[in-house]
C-alpha cells in the first residue's frame, strides 16, 4: 500500500481572515485596539481608542505571505477559548476567517488574568507575518 501523508489545512478557500484584539480598560491616551483584515494582495489595520481612530494603513501583501496566512489560520479553526465570565475591563481578541459570501468561523476570547491569554497568544502569531508588514510599536504608541 502507498503511505499516506496528512498536512495541515491549506486554508486556500480563505478570500479573507482577520484579527482583532481589544485592549483593556485604561485611559484613553493609552487604550489601543486594533482590527486586521486581510485579503488577497492587502492587509489594512486599523487601531483606536474606544471607537476613536487614531492609526490605519495598508500593506501590499504577497503571494507567498497571504498563503502562510492562510494556513496559519486554517489551522486555527477549532481553537475554541474557554469559556468563562466575562470579565470588566480584561482584554480579549476575535479571529475569523471568510470563504467568499461563507463565514468559516469566528471566535473569541475573553481575557481575564491568565485566562485565554495563550489563546489569544496563537492567534496573535497566526496573523504574524502580516502584522511584520506594519510599524506596530508606532501603531500602537501611546499619545
């Protein structure tokens, strides 16, 4: 018999995936969330201060890129946060991912203390060859 390899998802139905992290309760000269949405060829982010935006851009994104993008979040697919309370003031993320007119999935994290922060950490680093393309830390500096 011939021996069969399995590999991960390849997620190349994805025509779109983003991220989306929410910062904690904080004054807002320092509160920042940010929204990633990626398509074929670009990404754009878009980060405020309790709906106000402050920073947006938008990157060309490769071939090569928007494929390990996919497979990235291909592979997310399932990794459920825990549930729990939630929680005042915590951080939290939602990560999704659209097959053309199709939702795939959609989830989120709440982050209360520990709780959910390696979820929310994964799914962070799905999105890391995307958010390189970005000055994060100017992004995100405080006011």
């Amino acid at each position: 018999p011939t021996p069969t390899t399995t590999t991960g998802p390849t997620g190349e139905e994805i025509t779109e995936a983003g991220f989306a992290f929410r910062d904690s309760s904080v004054p807002p000269e320092y509160h920042r969330s940010w929204t990633l949405t990626v398509t074929p060829g670009q990404a754009y982010i878009v980060v405020d201060s309790y709906g106000d935006v402050v920073g947006e851009e938008t990157a060309e994104v490769d071939t090569a890129t928007w494929t390990e993008l996919q497979a990235n979040v291909a592979a997310l697919e399932g990794d459920e946060a825990a549930e729990g309370e939630p929680c005042a003031g915590g951080t939290g993320a939602d990560v999704w991912a659209v097959a053309g007119d199709d939702q795939l999935f959609e989830m989120t994290a709440d982050v209360c203390g520990e709780g959910n922060s390696e979820v929310v950490e994964r799914w962070e680093a799905a999105f890391a060859p995307i958010t390189a393309l970005f000055d994060m830390e100017a992004l995100l500096a405080a006011e």
